[in-house]
C-alpha cells in the first residue's frame, strides 16, 4: 500500500502586535532602545525575518509604521489598526479575518529578550500538531501572545462568534479552544511592562 503523505501545513505568517498605550511603562515601549541596538520594534521584526515567512505589523501608531518602513524588509506589510482598540482578542479576529487558513505566529513587541531558538522550538511544537493552538508557556503560566495560531474556519468562526457577543478576553476565550502550551525558557518570554521591569 502506498504511504500516506502528510498534509502540507498552511503558510506561516509572523504578527507583531504594536498597537498597546503603554500605560504602564509610560513611555512607547517599542521605541525603547535595545541592547542589542534600534529599538525593540526594530529588534523584533528583524528576529521575526529570521524565520523567511512573510511578516505583518499591527499597530495605530504611525511612527510605528515608519519605523519598520525604514527596514526595508521586502517580506514585511505595515496595517493601521483601525478603532476601536480593544485588545489582542480583536486584533487577533482582525487578522485571521485578513489571512485566513494561514498559520500566525503571533508576537508582543514587550518582550525584548525573545530569541531565534524559542521561536523555532515554538513552531517545531506546532508542526507536530497544526490544527491545534499553541501557546509559550514560561514554567508558571501561559504567555498567549507569544502563540501560532492557525486560522481554519471553525477557529475563525469561534473567534467571530465571540467577538460578536462582546468577548474581549483572550485568556477566556482560549479556555474553550483546542491548545497546546509549548514550555520555553522564561527568561526569553517575560513581557516587560514597566520601568521596574527594565
């Protein structure tokens, strides 16, 4: 009998998440500097490159978009966030809504130490089960916006759904999707969110 083949998994497609007050930090916390040089906005669109899939940037914020302009990396769309700005659960339905049946990997600007190795460990996870949701996990909890999340249409009609009902919490909503947590070392994953964090 002949060998059944896997089925080829959805285009990938990185989503870096810039569209947050900053609140806390009082300051852009993507502007910030880096060590590592540029800022963190920079940092984390050249680490997404890393991985050659195409890559959107989500932000309302237009120095955003002219930050990652100036790049000039030929895989990379910048997308104003329209209003109302609700949070990551919309702007993940505003996503999947744009790139359907693709697997995003979607990423925080807020966590500056991020590295190439946690992300491939992130999507080798995936690829072994890719109509799952996978989400980083740092030992104690799960970090959701750090995930790939694959947008076939009953995730993306469950996301509609919730959406439409007023839901705005993603923690909630993935209570009641089909999730994978994926452990990665968690000082590579901790999301900075105030100056004491720095």
């Amino acid at each position: 009998m002949p060998t059944l083949q896997p089925a080829p998994l959805p285009p990938l497609r990185c989503c870096l998440l810039s569209g947050g007050a900053s609140q806390r930090m009082g300051q852009d916390k993507a502007l910030l500097p880096h060590p590592a040089g540029g800022s963190w906005l920079e940092h984390t669109l050249l680490l997404l490159a890393e991985l050659e899939a195409p890559i959107t940037l989500l932000s309302r914020w237009p120095q955003h978009q002219t930050l990652a302009d100036a790049l000039q990396l030929p895989q990379l769309e910048t997308n104003a966030e329209p209003p109302p700005w609700e949070g990551p659960l919309l702007a993940l339905h505003r996503l999947m809504e744009r790139y359907p049946d693709a697997r995003l990997l979607l990423a925080p600007v807020d966590m500056p130490h991020l590295n190439t190795a946690a992300l491939r460990t992130l999507l080798a996870a995936a690829a072994m089960a890719p109509e799952r949701i996978h989400l980083a996990h740092d030992g104690a909890r799960s970090q959701p916006l750090l995930g790939i999340y694959p947008s076939p249409p009953p995730i993306r009609s469950a996301l509609a759904t919730a959406i439409s009902s007023g839901e705005r919490r993603l923690l909630r909503w993935l209570d009641g999707q089909p999730c994978n947590a994926v452990p990665l070392p968690a000082a590579a994953i901790r999301n900075v969110n105030s100056p004491a964090e720095l």
